[in-house]
C-alpha cells in the first residue's frame, strides 16, 4: 500500500520483511502472465517462505533456483534479489538472452530464505545470521542454515555446539527452511542450476566444502565461474575470485550447494557478493544497486550456459 | 534491541598454522563473545571477527602478545549501524 507499482519501488535502501513481502505481491500482480508466489513451506517462527516463480508457460520445465538471504545479516543479497526479481520482468521480451533463457526454462528466486533470522536482524540483532529454532538442551538459539544440508553432515566444516554461528543442527534437514528447499528441489526434478547467494568476500564459489576431492564436473565449473567473474568485472572493474569452496575459503560440512551439487545438479554455485572487508555484512545502501547490477551479469552467464548445455 | 556500541571488527592477518591455531583457541573462549565474520581458514586468508567492547583489551593484549598482525577494519559497528537506520528512515520518508 506505501507504493503504487514496484517502478516505485526504492532498490536503494534496505527493506524489512514486510515490505519485500508487499513488493513480492506487487510484482506478481503487475506481471500475472510471467510471475507467480508460491509458498514452499513455513519457518520455525511459523512465517511463511515464499518463492518467486518467473516462467512463460511449458510443464515442469528445466529451472533455474537463485536464493538470497539464507543467513539473514547478509542484507546486500536480499536487496540484490529485489532488484533481480524486477530486472527479470523488465528485461523479458527486451533482452534477447534474458527472453531466450525464459522461453525453454522457468526461473525460481527466493529472495528472503531466512525469514524469521531476517526479521530478527530489524528487530533486536542487526548481526544474526542464524535460523531461530530452539535446541533441547541449551539456551543458544538457532542452526547455520547453511552447515544444514545433508552433504557431509556432521563431518569437520561444522559446529556441534548449539552457541557457535555455524551450529550444523541435531540432524540434517532440522531446519523447516532448508528442508522446504529440498522438498521442493526433489518434488520439482528439473533444476539445472543451483545458484545461492551470501556476502560478503567478492568469491564465487563451487562444491565441494566438505572434501578435498574435486567434483567430477570442476572442469566446466571452473570454466564457467572463470566467465562469470569476467562478465562482473566487465562492470564496474569489481574483482571476484573463483574456486572449490574447500580450496578457496575452508572446509565447510552441510553447505547448501553441495547437496545440490549431489542431486545432480551440476550448476551449482555459491557467490560471496561485495565487499572485501570494508564494510563487510554493513555495506552502505548505495552499494545495493551496483553490486546487484555486476552480479546479475554473473548470473546471466550461467543461466545462458545452462540453457545452452542441457545435460 | 541489541547494540553495537564500542564493537570492533579486527582483520587478524596469520603468518603460519600455528598462529591459526591460536586464533581458532579464541573461537572456543565463549565468554568473549566473539562473532567471526570471516573465519580462520589458512594462513594469507584474512579473519574478521566482530569483538565485543568488553572483551576488546583481552583480545589485543592476546593477539598482540603473540605477535599476531590485526589492524582495525570497523572502529564501531554502532556507528555503522546507526547510519544504515538512518539512511532507512530517510529513504522511507522520500
């Protein structure tokens, strides 16, 4: 209600909940021949968790998953998933690449992945990163929604302890916001790549975390993470580097996009978006917008690789 | 609300696995409450991590003691914090 159309929209600054769950239905209802809400699931705190669907028609078409804000103090990549989730509808039928992607495959963003962890960060803890389940037995709050996953779970990249930031949980897929994704990534059965967006470090970043092996597509990944940090710097000179996630940052158990990368999704990436340490989870608002432009020619990249290599 | 007052946010610089090791030592020490923003990973990778006013001293003094190079990325998350809500409200306003 505080704004008439999602052109009104300020991408400049950052947003609560509910006013990107406001947008979200603005968005929806400005394109109802391109966009739709689904709800995936519930949070611990029992909000809903919503996930853009942005396809021109077909059946289960191959797809394409983006998520943001899985640990909720990384506010850029909530607001970069704003700002996508409106280039998207603006750009099809404009752009060819973006038009081409659309026509054969369906698009899926879910921009807020951590809700209750997010309204958190508004309300009482700028800095948590968190879900905010309750564990029997301690009086620490909440599971590193990214050490959740069961790829690896429980081996060394984790914590066991329900007080540290990467808490991998009692059990893999505690978490109702990491299991409504796999619900839906194994209901779905046609997602070809696997895009999870966190701040900060300026990386992107390939499976596996959880070992040292290489993954047996690490040639192509690396190929194409290559071209996908070129295609951002092309923009404002912005410098990512690109690697396994074990080699490029550490060891890292139950990460979202090993387990995808496990499913056989073989797109499946993890991007550290701006900056290098400056401002680190507290980048200035007037980074929002450049740093979401440099990203999204990233993800152009790979969504039109996915595209053209069907597998 | 929690705040933020007095917190730092130190960038650790470690010069082999042995100063990594003290380091991970201070991630085990609760009553710090330390928050890593960027973990130990290996030695030429930098660590961020968010230090509680109260525990600045000890952590210096540590870190120091131990010849460990830090140098201060964020001088008060508060500030920070203070101009990201400012910034809200005024872009709520226009």
């Amino acid at each position: 209600a505080w704004v008439r159309s999602t052109d009104a929209f300020n991408y400049a600054t950052y947003h609560t909940l509910e006013e990107i769950y406001d947008f979200i239905d603005l968005l929806v209802s400005e394109n109802p021949q391109l966009v739709s809400k689904i709800q995936i699931g519930n949070t611990y705190e029992g909000r809903p968790i919503y996930v853009l669907k942005f396809s021109t028609g077909g059946n289960n078409r191959p797809a394409i998953w983006i998520d943001t804000g899985i640990h909720s103090r990384e506010w850029v990549t909530q607001a970069s998933g704003v700002w996508f989730a409106k280039k998207i509808t603006e750009d099809y039928g404009q752009d060819a690449s973006v038009t081409a992607i659309l026509d054969n495959m369906d698009i899926f963003l879910e921009i807020v992945t951590n809700p209750d962890g997010f309204a958190f960060t508004h309300s009482k803890n700028r800095m948590w990163r968190k879900t905010r389940s309750k564990t029997a037995g301690s009086l620490c709050i909440g599971v590193d929604p990214n050490r959740n996953w069961d790829a690896g779970f429980g081996e060394a990249g984790a914590s066991s302890n329900p007080c540290s930031e990467t808490y991998r949980g009692k059990v893999a897929n505690s978490e109702s916001e990491v299991k409504s994704i796999v619900d839906f990534v194994q209901s779905h059965g046609n997602i070809k790549a696997f895009i999870s967006i966190h701040s900060y470090s300026q990386l992107l970043l390939y499976p596996y975390g959880y070992k040292s092996e290489a993954a047996p597509d690490k040639e192509e990944l690396d190929q194409l993470a290559k071209s996908a940090v070129t295609a951002l710097a092309s923009l404002y000179g912005t410098k990512f580097e690109y690697g396994s996630i074990i080699k490029t940052i550490y060891q890292a158990s139950g990460s979202t996009v090993d387990w995808t990368y496990n499913q056989g999704i073989k797109y499946s990436y993890t991007f550290e978006l701006r900056d290098t340490g400056r401002y680190g989870f507290l980048l200035p608002a007037s980074q929002i917008i450049p740093t979401a432009q440099e990203t999204w020619l990233a993800l152009l990249t790979i969504m039109e690789h996915a595209l053209n290599h069907p597998y | 609300s929690e705040d933020f007052v007095g917190h730092q946010v130190l960038r650790i610089s470690v010069a082999d696995e042995a100063q990594m090791q003290k380091v991970k030592e201070l991630e085990d020490l609760e009553h710090l409450q330390l928050d890593f923003w960027r973990g130990p990973a290996h030695p030429g990778s930098p660590i961020d991590v968010r230090v509680p006013f109260r525990s600045l001293q000890a952590v210096k003094v540590f870190l120091e003691s131990l010849g460990i190079k830090y140098k201060i990325m964020i001088e008060d998350v508060q500030s920070l914090l203070d101009e990201e809500k400012e910034q809200m409200l005024t872009a709520k306003a226009r």
